[in-house]
C-alpha cells in the first residue's frame, strides 16, 4: 500500500513537473515572438518585403496556436468542462492554425525560390497586395478541412451534445471511426502537395547555385540553406498532423504510455517547431537581426538598421 501511495506522488510531481515545464517554454516563445512581432511593426520597410511579412504571419500563428493549445493543456490536466459554444470556438482556431504555419512556410519557399531562380519578376510577383493576396489564400486553404470537420459534426451530433460542460479535446468532433480516416487523408494530401513544392524549389535553387559565382553564389547559397532550415521546420510541423493517429492507436493499448506519447509529441512537435521560426529570421537575416540588436539595446547601438 505504501509503495502504491509512492508511486502516485512521484506521478503527480512528475505530471506537475511536465505542466509547470509546458508553462515555462510557452512563456518563454511567446516573449520572444511578441519581441519579434514589436520589432517588425517598428520598421516601416519590413511593411513592403514579403518574406518578412510571412514571417511575421508566422509568428502571429504559432503564438495563437501556442496559447490554444496551452490551454486545452490546463484545462485537460484540470479536467476542467468547458460549454460547447467555447470548445468548438477553440478548435476551429486550433484546426484552422495547424495547417497556416506549414502553408505560410511553403509560401515563404516559394517566394525564395522566385527571388533566386526568376529574379526579373520578383519585384512585380512579390508585391505587398500579393502578399496579402497570398495570406488569404494560406487562410482559405487552411480553412477546408476545419470546414468540412465542423460540417459533419453538426449534421450528426445529437442535440444533447450541445448541452453539458465537457474536458475540451479535438477527438469529441471525431462521432465515427470514418472521420478518423478523413482528417487523415486530408492530412496526407496536404503533405504530400507542400513535399512536391518544397523538393521542386530545393532542386531549382540548388541547380542555380552550382551556376551562380562570386556574390550570386553566396546569396544563393545562403538562400539554400534558408530553404533547408524550413523544409526542417515545415516537416516537424507536418508531423505534427500524424501525431493524433499515433496516439489514437498508443491509447488502446496503455492510457499511460499514451500521456508520455501526447506529451513527448507536443513538446517535439508543437512548441520545438514554433521556437525555429525567430531562429531562421529573427537571428539568420543581417536587417532583421539589425534592428532586434538595436531594438534590444534601446538604441544604444548606434548603428540603426536600414533598408
């Protein structure tokens, strides 16, 4: 009885522990995006660059997301219920957000791929209202499966559904097994087309790169390597989109292998991806990590970024 009562401390501390971790980490990103995000809004030319304008598309959406799901975090490890009318706000934002990041990312491949490979047109294809253009569409096209998910629930949940306080989770929409199958395929299908468009730029900007010398090359290169980095960043966020139906199977078999699984997956493959993004720009690009140095010592470097 005494080693029983051990072992269920040492598992609430542990739990304790992982919570309290999960609160330290998202703190921590969301300090740093809102830093990046102020910064963006400080310089007026970032306002007219597509790929900072992605960027900063990026950071909005990985800071939301973080906040969603930190709190079905809570309110799981509460067991707190939540009205229905809420919970279904929070998934739609949830499910919508799950697919704008790799969107977004794919999007900002695309617009390093025109810059290096079709340079003569990168001023006319990469104007601020196409990229805001751009942006709707990222949103639009994130927007279908949450539509399609939303849709089929309120065709088949019964009205009692709507009535009780429940534990918020993104499986309570998920009514039959074939819904399962669906959010896969989906899943799939936009993993597969953003792979195709990820590996066809790669292969285009490396095929430029061996071509291109003295200043062209190193831009390029650097290019290159941008593109890997969030080819990296765009696959652990793909990955994320399997994570469901591994923990669907890991459930059957032992709840509490299934709590480690969810846990090791949202740390790996919700908050790791969302820290990359200030990685990539906010120390890889010369402007940008100008003005966070300038922005960061309240202008006593004297060295103001410029365009």
């Amino acid at each position: 009885m005494a080693n029983n009562s051990t072992i269920m401390v040492a598992s609430d501390r542990t739990v304790n522990f992982q919570v309290l971790l999960v609160q330290v980490l998202v703190c921590v990103f969301l300090c740093i995006n809102l830093f990046l995000i102020v910064t963006f809004f400080m310089k007026e030319y970032f306002y007219t660059v597509t790929r900072y304008v992605l960027f900063v598309v990026t950071l909005f959406s990985d800071s939301l997301f973080l906040i969603m799901t930190d709190m079905l975090l809570i309110f799981s490890y509460f067991t707190t219920p939540v009205q229905m009318w809420l919970c279904i706000i929070i998934y739609i934002v949830l499910s919508v957000y799950t697919f704008v990041t790799p969107l977004t990312l794919t999007a900002m491949v695309l617009e390093r791929y025109v810059a290096i490979c079709i340079p003569l047109r990168h001023a006319e294809l990469c104007t601020t209202r196409a990229t805001l253009h751009l942006i709707l569409v990222v949103h639009s096209l994130s927007s279908v499966p949450c539509i399609f998910t939303i849709s089929i629930f309120f065709a088949l949940a019964p009205r009692t559904f709507y009535s009780a306080g429940r534990v918020c989770s993104v499986e309570m929409f998920l009514l039959y097994t074939w819904q399962g199958y669906l959010r896969s395929a989906t899943s799939q299908f936009y993993f597969l087309v953003m792979s195709i468009i990820i590996v066809y730029a790669y292969l285009k900007i490396m095929k430029v790169a061996k071509a291109a010398s003295g200043e062209n090359k190193t831009s390029t290169r650097k290019g290159l390597r941008t593109v890997i980095l969030h080819s990296f960043q765009l696959l652990l966020c793909l990955l994320q989109l399997f994570c469901p139906f591994i923990e669907d199977a890991v459930r059957q078999i032992d709840f509490t292998l299934f709590i480690k699984v969810r846990y090791f997956n949202y740390v790996t493959f919700i908050i790791a991806p969302r820290c990359l993004s200030p990685l990539i720009y906010g120390l890889r690009d010369d402007l940008f990590f100008k003005a966070i140095r300038y922005y960061t010592l309240c202008g006593l470097y004297k060295k103001a970024p410029s365009s």
